[in-house]
C-alpha cells in the first residue's frame, strides 16, 4: 500500500518544520518528504489548506477493558482517538482487574492488535491490585511491554514503597506517573473547596490535598535521584512546586489535561455532573496559572485523563456521579481555540505537548514527523469549525462539558502506520 500526501502544511515540532511539503508512504512507514513528489501512490489526500502534523500521542486514556466494557472498549476508544487526531494512546491501570501482571498487559496489547485502529500502550500498577502495599514486577512489566508505571485514580500513599517504586523506574529508565491527592484531605469532597462548596453545600477538596502530594513525591524523587511525571495538574502552588523542583535538578514533569486549562470552578454551579472531575475543576487564577505554565514550558504535556462513564452513572446526583469526563475527541480543538488562537502558544509548541514531548517522556520513537519513521499522521483544518455533538462521539460514553461548544481544527485524516484510520 502506498499513499501521497500532497500540499499540506507540514507541522513538525521536533524538527522545527513548518511549510508546504508533500509526504510518500510506504507500508507503514515515511519513505520521503519533498516538494513536488511525483511518485505514483495507490491513494493520494489532498491535503491543501490542511495542516499535517505527527499522530498525538495521549499519555492518560482510560479505557475500560477489561471490566466495564459498557463504557468502553479498546476498539471504541481507539476510534475515539483516531477521530481526535491521536495514534498512540498510554491506558491507565485501574481497570477491573487491575493491569499489574504480565498476563493482563499482553491482553492490552494483543486486544489491540486485533481490534484497535490506533496503538494502545499500557501503563501498568504501581502496586498490586493499586492496594498501596506491594510492589507490582516492574521489570517483568517493562519486558512485556508496560510502558511506565502508575497507581491512577489513587495516590501510593505509603512513602517508603513510593520510594522503592521510584528506585525501580531509575533502573528502568523510565518515569513514575503519580496521581497526586492526599485522600485523608480529599475524602467525600466533589468539588474544590472554596466559596462554591459553601453555597452549593457540596463537600470540598482542597488544593492542598493535591500540593501535600506533589511536594512529597518531589522529595521522594530526589531521595531516589529518579523521575517523576505528575498526572493532571490542577493548581498554582502544585505548579510552582513543580517550578522549584526543576530549577533544582530535580527530574519533575507535568501534563495539564484541556478541562483544567480551560474551565473553571463555577460552572459547577449548573450541577452539571459532566463538571464533576478530579482533580475538580478549581479557581480563575488556577486556570489562569496554568496557561502560564503552558507558555513558560514548566507544562510539557497536555494529557487527556479520558475517562467515560456510561449516562446511568452520570445521572446520579452529583455527589454521588462518578468523577471524569471523556476527551480524546475534543483535545486538539480545544488546545487551538483556547491555547493557539490567543497566542498563548504557537502551533508547533501546542502540537510539541501533544506528541513529541509525551514521547521523551516515554522514551517512545514516535511523535515526529521524519522519513524512515512510522507513517502516524493527523491532518486537520486549523479554521475550519465543528460543534461538538453527542451523537458524533465514537466513544461508548458521552460525558462531555464540551457538548454544544464549537470547536476549531476539525480533523480530516488519521494515519495509523499508513493506514487510514479515521476520515472525517
Ligand atoms: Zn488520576
């Protein structure tokens, strides 16, 4: 199979490229990239007025196989994706049961295989059963194909098997991925704690519940001279601290998903539980923190924290709903209409916390655009305008806030290996 790009834009953060170029696939991979290829290919796209850009990479998906496969399945959100424009995404352990054996993390990977149009890379525990106690094998983990490590959805709250974690992913050379909330502080809140919880009368989350956490896994992290990459950072002092740890050596990234950049705590005022997430939605001047932290590059990564629910759950009372809202699907168009378009970032640095970045993180070759390397693409219209409908979701669940919200950058094309693995 063979396959000419033609006339696209070609955004390329890693290498710096931005210009008209046209790209020529074979099998799976890039063979060249030029002006005015005239090779003969099986299918040619047009891509003119459209933007070419590596497939996004999301480090925090949440599938739901296996367990509740009624909110999705590795075949949903991997269309799911595709249609966002991603073509590799990192699922997250806390599933039922949890991925923390080398059986389940081949089940991940063959399922994939098999059913998935995009690749999906596993994440595996922290501990067992994520129970805080036991180390999961990590090494065995990291041979099958886990590609880092985490507890998601819970926080190791034991320091020293936090700090034994740590010393293993040293030696693997990669990340741990922590979930940082002090769930002695947390515990039953919905929403953050502040002038919102008080008038609506909902129990509250500090931010502190988050930024305990975070100061500890920094000086954790130092202890055991690793890495560390916090999930969903949500507040200014977790950023800051964040800010701190690094100008002191200390190796310390972070990913922002794009409903913490972009709302704020008093749209839970609607009792919208499609506002109910954790970390929960929290103040202007987080938000505002935030974006800055996008511009300054203390942010790497945007991350999705994808996370369906079927409606019955969503229908409950909003104390009682479960947390999360999906986001594969909306990601890239809310990075441009609330990131790119008011300048906060330019396109390739957008594009950068959605692809490249992730992957050194990971130590994945992917997320760039060069011949020789894997044919994953995405080409969308940066102008061209969509509204976000629950009908068009190719995820098993709809819970989204973005409902109804017109979004830019409408994604035409995924490229997965050099096939086409969505069309708009
Ligand atoms: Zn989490």
């Amino acid at each position: 199979m063979s396959l000419l790009i033609k006339g696209g834009r070609v955004v390329d953060p890693m290498s710096g490229t931005d210009e008209i170029l046209d790209i020529f696939i074979r099998g799976e991979k890039i063979l060249k990239i030029g002006k005015g290829i005239t090779f003969s290919a099986k299918k040619i796209i047009d891509a003119t007025d459209s933007i070419v850009i590596p497939g996004l990479i999301d480090m925090h998906t949440h599938l739901r196989d296996p367990g509740r496969e009624d909110e999705e399945t590795i075949r949903s959100g991997t269309l799911a994706a595709a249609r966002g424009g991603f073509t590799t995404i990192c699922c997250m352990p806390n599933t039922s049961p949890v991925i923390d054996d080398i059986s389940l993390v081949r089940y991940i990977l063959r399922k994939a295989e098999k059913e998935g149009v995009v690749e999906v890379l596993p994440i595996a525990s922290i501990s067992k059963n994520e129970d805080g106690e036991t180390l999961s094998e990590m090494g065995k983990l990291r041979r099958e194909g886990a590609v880092s490590f985490s507890d998601d959805g819970k926080w190791v709250r034991n320091a020293h098997l936090m700090r034994r974690a740590l010393e293993y992913v040293k030696m693997l050379n990669l990340p741990l991925i922590s979930h940082c909330e002090n769930e002695d502080l947390s515990k039953n809140g919905v929403i953050n704690e502040g002038i919102f919880s008080t008038i609506l009368g909902l129990p509250g989350i500090p931010k502190e519940a988050e930024e305990v956490a975070v100061f500890r896994d920094i000086c954790l992290t130092r202890l055991a001279n690793s890495s560390l990459h916090i999930a969903h950072i949500s507040t200014v002092s977790s950023l800051n601290l964040v800010r701190e740890a690094r100008k002191r050596g200390i190796k310390v990234s972070c990913e922002v998903t794009p409903h913490h950049f972009t709302l704020s705590e008093e749209l839970v005022r609607s009792f919208d539980t499609n506002t109910k997430i954790n970390p929960p939605l929290r103040g202007k001047d987080d938000v505002k923190a935030l974006r800055e932290g996008l511009k300054d590059g203390s942010i790497e990564v945007i991350a999705t924290d994808h996370a369906p629910h079927t409606p019955e759950e969503k229908e409950l009372d909003y104390a009682l709903a479960p947390f999360g809202i999906i986001g594969l699907e909306t990601a890239l168009g809310l990075v441009i209409k609330e990131l790119v378009k008011p300048e906060i970032l330019t396109l390739s640095q957008g594009i950068a916390k959605l692809t490249v970045n992730p992957a050194r993180i990971l130590n994945l070759d992917r997320g760039r655009i060069r011949e020789e390397g894997l044919a994953n693409l995405a080409i969308f219209n940066l102008n061209e305008e969509w509204e976000v409908k629950k009908e068009d979701f190719l995820s098993l669940s709809k819970n989204s806030p973005f409902v109804g919200w017109s979004l830019p950058g409408k994604v035409k094309w995924t490229i997965f290996k050099g096939k086409v693995a969505y069309r708009s």
